[in-house]
C-alpha cells in the first residue's frame, strides 16, 4: 500500500526510466510507446487474439474514421459520446461533405457491414475482433496509460440469433479475459456488473473487470456489454430464420484496455526495487551478468556464459547478457528495476564449480544450478505462480466489509469495500460522494451504510 | 498476362467472394479488412517485425495525430503532403487550440523526440519501427488494397552519427525487404532509385521497390528513403561525438505497404481459379475435404481423417477439414479460389488403400502418400519454392528493351521496359506521357528513345 502521492511519483518514474512510455510527445493525453511498454502489450494481444480465434473470431480491421450521421444513430450512444470525439473536418484545405469522428468505438461503424452480412440464419453467429486504437477527448486529468486521449484495446463484436447464445458468448468471454488477467498478467480481479447509471451508452448492461491499484483505488481493465437488440435495430441486422421469418440480432461488445492492463501490471507487482514484470510478459525473460573483476578472468568467465546460452537458447527464453563496464551491482539494480524476473550471475568462482548462480527477483532468493540442472523455464514458471499468489493474497488483504459510515471512509482509498444502500437516491448520493459504486447485488440484503433502513449489498470503491 | 479491365474484374471478385476486404464502408478508399486479408497481412507484419528487431530495432507507437507546427517543420515535406492530410479540428463541440492532422508518415512526430533522447554519440544509433496506419486523401481514383486512403504499412525510422552508418543501414534494409518481398510472399522484385522529381518529400534520395501486376502496370510496394541531415537540422537532432564536438544526426526512413503487399500476392500468383496463396501466408494451408457418398462409409473416413489430423497437428500446419454437405467438387472450387496451397483428399477407397489424395494448388498435381510418407511441411515448402519460381519466370518474360520508340508504346502496359534518354525535359516529357520512368542509370549509356542523341539507360513502365 502506498499513499497516492508516492505512487504516481513511483509510477512516473517507472514508465519514464524504463522505457515504457514517454510523455513528452506534444499532444496532451497521447505518450509514445516506446520498446519496453510495445513488446510488454504485444505478449498480451498475440494471447488474447489466440484465445479469440481458438472460440470463432475472425480478425477483422474497420477504418478508423466513422461518418457522422453513423455514429449519431443510436441516440444513447451519441449522448454518451458526443462530448469526448474528435472530429476530421478538412482534407488539405477543402472542408470535407461530412464530418467524421475518429473512432471512439467502433459498434456504430461495424454494424451497417453487420447488416450487409447478415440475411439467413446461417450468416450467423458473426463474431469479430481487432486491436486498434480508439480516441476520446477526456477533459479529465489525464494520466499516462491510465487516462489517456489515445487508447489501444481489443474489441470484439457479435450478432447472434438468439439471446441465449449472446448470454452464452459473454460467459466465454468472461473466462477469457479472466484468463489474460490472471494467467498471463498475474493480475488479481473482481468482475462487477455496473449499476445502470454506469452502464455503456446503448447497452442493457455493462460487466466491468476491476483491479486494485496500490493506492487503494480501482481500475477498471476490462468490459463486456450486452447490447441487447438497440444496436441491431437501429442498424437493420435483420436475418431470415428456419421459418422464412424475419428477426433482429441479438449483439454483445467487449474490450480490454491494453494500456490500462500495462498499467496494472507494472503497478500491481512492482515494489521498492521497482518493477517485477511477470515472466510470460517480460521482453527480457533472463538477464546473464559475467563478473569479472580480473581480465584475465574474462576468457574463461565468458566462454562458460557460452554454454549458458545455448541452454537458454534450447529452452526458448528471452534473455540477454550484460557485459557492459558497468559494476554488476549497477547492473543488478538497473535489471531489478526493469523487472527481468530472474538473473543468472557467472564469476570465476562458478565456473570453477561449473554452476551459475540464480536470483529471482519476486523473492530476492539466490540459488545455484549446474547447467545440467539449468530448467530456466521450470523457473519462469514457478515465478509467474508465485507472482500471481502473492499478488492475488496482496488483493484479499484489502477487501473490506463496512457497517457504519465511519467504517466506509477508513476502508475506502485501501481497496474494495461491500457495504449497504437502501437502493434510494438520497442514500446513493453520500456514498457516491465518497466513492463510487462498483456493483449491486441485488440478491444479498445488507443494511443501508447511510440510513440504516433494509437494503442490498454494493461495492464501492474510489477509482480511476 | 490480362487485359486491364479483365484484371480489375477478376481483383475486385477475388477480394470480395474470399472475404479479403469488404469495399462497401460508407467512406471512400476505407475498405473494411475481414478474416482472410488481416491474418494474411498478420503473417507478413510478424515476419518483417522479427527481421527488424533481430537487426536491432525497438517497437515503438507514436500517436496517430501530428500538431500542424510539427508538420510543417520541414519546408519540402509539407509542400508534398499540405494537399492530402486529414486534418482534426475540434473535440466535441470546442473547436482545437490547433489543428492536428492524421499522420500522412511519422517523420516529424517522431523526429522531435528523437532530439529528446539524443545528448551524446552513446545514444546513437536509434532505430526504431512502427506497424500503423497512415492516411493521405488521395485524390486520383481509389482502388482496394492498392490505393487507398487508410493505408497499413510498417514503418522504420533512424538516426545515426554517421552517414556511412545511414548507408549501411540502407543495405540492410533493403536484404531485409527483400526477404520479406521474395522469400515469404515468392513476389518477384526491382529495386530502382527514383528520379530526383519522384522522391520523398525531405528526402536525398528515395529507392523503390516494385513488382509488376497481371495487367502489365509496376506496383510500388515499398521504399527506403536516405534523408541525409534534413530532417535532424529542422528538429535539432544533434550529439556530442567523443570529442565534445556537436553533431547533426544521419537519418533514413523506410516503409513497405502492407495492403499493396497483400494485393501483389493476391495478383502475381493468381490464375483463373481464383487465388494462390504462398503456403507462408496462407491462412489455411491445407483443406482436407472427406468424399462420402454412401453413409455408411462416413465413420470410416472420418476416423481415417481423423489419424490425418494428428498428424497435421504435429507438424504445425494450419488446417481446415471440410465436412459440409456440399458435393465434392464444389469443395474443391472454393478452396481452389480460396488459394489454399494443399488439398487432402479422403474417400472410402483411400481408406482402404491406407493412403490419402494430395493435389497442389499450385500445379494442380495429383499424388498419393501413406500416413508414414506424409510429410505436409516438405509438401508446403516445395510449393512455396515454385511459385517463387513461376513468378519470378513470368516477370523476367516481361522485361523489355526498347531501342525506338514504337518498340516502347509496344511493350509499356506489358512490363518494365529498359530504354535510353538524353537526360534533357524535352524529351523527358514525351516519355513521361506515356509512362513513369522508374529509374536512371547514369553509369550505362544508351541512345535517347525521342531524340536519338546520346544518353543513359532509363527503365519506364506503366505503374499504378
């Protein structure tokens, strides 16, 4: 737990010295991505596009900009949106016949191709995904990777025949970003269903995947919406069914933040060191330090490393050596702070005893291997379980119930907090003023934290 | 060879009916992707990607919005580019403190960062790349793929403390698109250094690559630019060198077109069964399709493909097993149009004779291999080597030389035509009415094609 002030310090310093992100580029709210943050969301979009396409999705890329009157057709979603997009007024210096907006998601300028694709119920289920860049003009502070005007994410969209099977794809879905979050990223989450005010514009209802930044505040990763029948009969995704009738779609939308999950990851495992990447998502897996106090050590010490290599090469790590001139505990503490999740130390010494020494940065422990004993993957993988142990143990320490007001606004800024609300107006507005509410659980009673009257269980957190 | 009007035809059909890009987005030249053409486009990025970064450059994004000071930096460069760009002008109703323009190519919202991270000759060299989108309201007719106004490509930007560093990194790249060009996608290539009035805006030189099309015109699908030190005396990319001195960097950029790439693929391996995909790109590389015309034989053959399968798996191919009610043959149409590399065929008689029908897309062959002799990886690669053959075949039958000028009108609209010119505009003129010239080569002489006089060698060809 760290307090606000000296996380986002932390934060900063960690995108900017490690190569993350730089936020010098002249737009507010759009850093550039550099080496470290690319390869990092990489990993994640290469897993996740495999998992899309393993349950039925194609890849699919639709143009960034979307005609005006195409966004402007369903009324909620324009209402949400309106505000926040950019607009492509001109070409050269001739004012364009229409406007158009930079993408700030794409249901509006995917569903009419929907429509042209769909006559029978054979054309469906339509499942499609892409990892594109979407734009909203937030007038809120931005915030590198957390906040941000240009925003990289995954979409997917669907048209089915049935609601059942629109149900069915939001079950699969759930498992899948379950599966990105907490196998890959080692991320611990919460899925909430948001309450209705908090919902996607269009939507019958938004599922909203959250983690938990040190600060004790929330950050939402992740969201599916079940887009019921207003995006299909607004765009026309009629089909013809088994009995020549015809039908409207039933649709569901999805996204996770790539960005957002960066930010996550990097903040979530990361301590006083500095980052803690974990191994599946690590662009430099293993980092080799020769220690070579003598030159004439340097031969021998090298030629050894050799050998390590070829293990590492075998066993398809990333790794890189450091043989610069710098200290190795120079070294030490850049790779530490860069968060390569193990390091293997080789000085005279080991090479006497031909082993090499191990250190894993989740724990700090050193070992020895012989290099016939050498199973870096083995290790990897024993560091990515533990990563996701620790992280997930760090998360259930700071899941908090409160009875009283007084109990809400201790608990609230150190994690997520279940609490009661009479389902009144009057009662939501105090709450919402000290955090915001997450879910409603409607199923589980739970005495109002602000009246005191009969109620139902919420989550309430402050977030991002 | 086809005429232009058959070609354009069969292009546009072979797009639409194998689902390579929908035209019909309500935005001109903003086709829609869909699964064949992004997973093609995929294998490609992912290839040149790993090239790239093995010869040491890192992944970056920049964001997809250029401020107008920053474009217009550099005096040549937004003369050659203020006609074409988009320009975004408000967010939501608020008109923008300034315009900023949808990236045409990144140089100068790159470049200014480039002058951040460079202090000191330790900083160099950067090299970096980019898999983006970039857009150019093209006035000239649009056309899928081929000239489009959200156009995909990945681009590599530099800076060196050298210009012979620069030039060597031109070499490189130009190995390494060739590779991508001739070893992955079998496209048969030129490199031509572009005449001082064809180069990139802010660029000393530019070199293209092209291949030539079916209907006789050169296509343009990549090009290295040497930008000498225009660009980092504009954005003060400066270094201090080992004696304290101050420096301007050398810089080169460079970027092959992924939608012209995946429409020199469809075209210069196509024939009028459809398309025919290089086993490396093709997203299904092989088809198995069961001939069961009695029911009864049904368990047997599956359960025989079944065995088929397993061993497809082990050899990583990409498969796809065609049990459909469709009869046989038009399987086989589909899939041929389709340009899947291999089709498996497996009935009753197969069966028993323990062995399964092969028949190559690209020969239409037709052999039979046991289940211990199938070797589908060695089937694949054989393919890919000759259509690398073929193509290359086909293109060197249309290279010409053309000593008068009937010979020229006759072989330009065929192919690249090799011819003399005396290097003055009068006579550039004539020729340029009826073709680009791609290239002079000051070193080899040849009389000019108008005047007579003595000149040098020119290529021209008809070009997209």
């Amino acid at each position: 737990m760290m307090d606000e002030e000296g996380f986002s310090e932390w934060y900063h310093r960690m995108l900017d010295e490690n190569q993350v992100v730089d936020i010098r580029f002249p737009v507010k709210g759009m850093p550039v991505y550099r080496g470290a943050g690319v390869k990092i969301i990489k990993y994640m979009r290469d897993y996740l596009e495999n998992l899309l396409e393993e349950d039925g999705h194609e890849p699919t890329y639709f143009p960034v900009v979307i005609p005006e009157d195409l966004l402007a057709a369903e009324a909620e979603h324009i209402a949400g949106f309106e505000d926040e997009v950019y607009w492509v007024t001109h070409s050269g210096i001739t004012p364009l016949e229409r406007r158009m907006a930079l993408r700030p998601t794409s249901e509006t300028c995917m569903y009419p191709m929907f429509a042209l694709w769909t006559r029978t119920h054979t054309d469906l289920p339509i499942k499609i995904h892409q990892s594109v860049c979407v734009y909203r003009y937030e007038t809120k502070h931005t915030r590198p990777l957390i906040r941000s005007r240009e925003i990289m994410w995954n979409e997917g969209h669907t048209a089915f025949a049935t609601r059942e099977e629109a149900l069915e794809n939001i079950e699969t879905i759930k498992k899948i970003y379950t599966k990105l979050m907490t196998e890959l990223l080692c991320l611990p989450i919460e899925i909430n269903q948001r309450p209705d005010w908090d919902k996607f514009p269009g939507a019958e209802y938004t599922i909203a995947f959250e983690t938990l930044m040190p600060d004790g505040k929330t950050l939402q990763i992740g969201t599916i919406h079940n887009l019921g029948q207003h995006f299909s009969k607004v765009f026309n995704i009629q089909y013809e069914d088994a009995n020549g009738e015809k039908k409207l779609a039933w649709q569901t939308s999805y996204g996770p933040g790539f960005g957002r999950l960066l930010a996550a990851t990097i903040s979530v495992h990361g301590d006083e060191k500095g980052m803690r990447l974990p191994p599946a998502v690590a662009p430099t897996q293993t980092v080799i330090v020769p220690i070579v106090f003598k030159e004439t050590d340097r031969e021998n010490v090298m030629s050894f490393i050799g050998k390590v290599e070829e293990i590492l090469k075998s066993q398809r790590i990333r790794y890189t050596i450091d043989a610069g001139d710098e200290r190795p505990g120079a070294k030490y503490y850049k790779w530490e702070q860069r968060g390569v999740p193990l390091r293997i130390e080789v000085g005279p010494k080991d090479v006497e005893k031909k082993h090499v020494m191990l250190v894993r940065r989740d724990t700090g422990e050193k070992t020895t291997a012989t290099l016939e004993n050498l199973d870096v993957g083995k290790m990897l993988s024993d560091i990515q379980k533990n990563m996701r142990e620790q992280a997930k143990k760090k998360f259930e320490e700071r899941t908090y119930t409160a009875k009283d007001e007084k109990n809400l606004d201790k608990h609230l800024g150190e994690g997520i907090v279940a609490t009661g609300w009479c389902m009144e107006d009057q009662c939501a507005k105090p709450i919402e003023s000290k955090g915001t509410i997450l879910s409603i659980n409607r199923d589980k009673k739970a005495k109002c934290v602000i009246c005191g009257a009969e109620g139902v269980e919420i989550k309430v957190a402050k977030t991002y």
